[in-house]
C-alpha cells in the first residue's frame, strides 16, 4: 500500500523527515489522531504537531490571516511554529496548534495528496529516540517508510507567538539566523515575574522580542538562559535583557561570551552610562532588587541612548582582544 493508502484508510506511517522521524495520521481522523497519541503512551490534550506543505495552508486549519504572516517568517524549515486557532480537533486541542513544514519532497507530496498531517516524533513521550522502540509490539504494524537511521537528528525549533513576540519554548534545529528581533530576553525562576513586566512593556513601546524563557517559576540554571540570550544576540545583532534574582550571575555567565557586553544596572543613570560609554548589548536588572517602576524609563534609555565611541570606543575594542 502506498503512504496515502494506509493514511486515507485511517492508518498510521513513520516517515523520515528533516528533523527526528516522526509518526504521522491524518490530521482531520481524530480516532487516528489519538491512535498516535495511544502509541506515544502522552494521552493527554498536549496539541500534536500539523504539517502543512505550504505555510498558507494553514489557513485551513483555522489560522487567522495575521498568524499566516508569522508562519511565513519561519517556514518552511526546522521550526515548529505554535499558533491560535479556533478550530477544535484531535490534534489541536486547547487553543493552538503547532504548524510545520519541511522542505522534505516526499513528506510534502504525501501532504498535497492526502491533506495535513498530524504529527509526533518517533521517542518515548518525554524520553529519547530509540529504534529499538520501532522494535516493540505497538509498532509491529506500522508501516516504516524510508531509511531511518540510528541517528536521531536535532528536534524542531520551537516558537510560541506571543504578542509583538515569540516564546522560544525550544532551541533545535533552526538557526538563529532568522531569529533577529528589537531584543531577545531571559530570565530563571527569581526573574520570571520581572520578565513578564518587562514584556508588557515592550508590547506598550510595539517592540518585538524573542523570549528564551524560563517560562515559569520552575526553578532553572541562570547560566543555561544567559547561555541562549548570549548566542541569539551574537549572532543576531539584536540587543538582549537578562533577568535573575540579584543580577550577577546573569552578567557573569553572559560576559564569558566574546562579544558580549552585559551591564547589571540599577538605574536610568547606570544603562545611559553602559550605553554611552560600555556600548553594552545586554542590560542585566537584579528581579528581587530592582524597583519595577524603574524599568520603563532603563528599557527606553536601553533603545534609545548611543554609543559615544572616541576614547571609549579603543577601551571596548581592547576588551574584544
Ligand atoms: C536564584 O536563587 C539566584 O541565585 C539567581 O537568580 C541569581 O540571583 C544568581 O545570581
């Protein structure tokens, strides 16, 4: 049987693809849908992956015309790009569904055939990729076409739109090329709060933003942000605002980066100071210290004060020696 035979009959397929192997049904047959589901042991309401062959399809999947503009921004490529939509099926359950689309030929051929597919990578729900799961009963009956390899291949990126922004809910496969944005932010567990403030600010001053997380107050590893704002911000040219309880660690961990100028500042006076004479590309803020009433005027100083260069300027060229 061909791929869309078994899929029109209900069926399920694991396709190689430019990411981790995925398993696939059709999007629109629930009951296929939550045979996946059954199979990946998730259960759940956790909305799957839908790929389309072109990111306009979308739109049949009940995504608003603005949304189509930000899909188009990322894909097709390495990305999972989670969207709102109104629609309401097995596969997008609360709200939003996570679009891709890959530059993969057979995959795109199956999808203008048979329409858009539902999704999940071939793993243990939470756990790794393993071919020896392939090698299980539940998947005896699974039709496996193409090589898959012992190779697992790098996850998806994944990016939630959020406002003017984009959550960053994971880093994979997709380079950060595309990812420039007015700012990229982070923070761990003791800033989380300050960030969210921090992002209805950007959202008041239309500034768009990429947030790394955490995206909770879970608790995570400073260093881990700092590591991910740092990279995006080297390799974008955008500026970066890093948050955690008093601000140190986020500079320390930050600064280790070549490049990378992160200023822990107190005050309006501190960023005009680290932009005028540091030319600093991260503005670091202390979350249990820093009086939130301070932000709106340190992020406007942040965008808007210049580098004065002259003597300053051979002072940070030979910190980049
Ligand atoms: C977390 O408790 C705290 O140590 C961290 O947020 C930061 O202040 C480290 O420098």
């Amino acid at each position: 049987m061909t791929p869309c035979e078994i899929l029109k009959a209900g069926g399920i397929i694991i396709l190689p693809t430019d990411t981790v192997p995925g398993v696939f049904a059709l999007a629109f047959n629930d009951e296929a849908v939550k045979s996946i589901r059954t199979l990946k042991g998730s259960g759940g309401e956790k909305p799957l992956q839908v790929w389309v062959s072109d990111p306009k399809q979308a739109s049949e999947l009940g995504v608003s015309p603005k949304d189509l503009i930000i899909l188009e921004k990322f894909l097709p490529g390495p990305y999972t790009v989670i969207v709102p939509t109104e629609m309401k099926t097995a596969a997008f359950s609360n709200g939003t569904v996570g679009i891709r689309c890959s530059t993969v030929n057979e995959i795109n051929k199956i999808i203008d055939e048979c329409g858009p597919l539902a999704a999940t990578s071939l793993n243990e729900s939470g756990g790794e990729f393993s071919l020896s799961l392939l090698r299980s009963p539940a998947f005896a009956d699974i039709h496996v076409f193409g090589e898959i390899s012992e190779k697992i291949g790098i996850p998806s990126t994944v990016i939630r739109k959020n406002g003017l922004g984009y959550d960053i809910l994971r880093l994979g496969a997709g380079g950060l090329e595309n990812m420039a944005a007015d700012v990229i932010i982070g923070s761990d567990h003791a800033g989380f709060e300050m960030k969210e403030k921090v992002k209805e600010i950007l959202q008041m001053k239309k500034k768009e933003f990429l947030d790394m997380g955490a995206f909770d107050t879970n608790s995570v590893d400073y260093p881990d942000i700092a590591q991910k704002v740092a990279v995006t911000v080297l390799e974008t040219g955008s500026k970066g605002i890093l948050i955690c309880g008093t601000g140190i660690g986020m500079s320390i961990a930050a600064n280790r980066f070549k490049g990378i100028r992160a200023a822990l500042c107190h005050s309006p006076e501190y960023v005009e100071l680290a932009r005028r004479h540091n030319d600093a590309n991260i503005l670091v803020v202390g979350g249990r210290f820093l009086d939130p009433k301070e932000l709106d005027k340190m992020i406007d100083t942040f965008f808007n004060t210049d580098f004065e260069g002259g003597r300053h300027g051979k002072r940070v060229e030979s910190i980049e020696k």
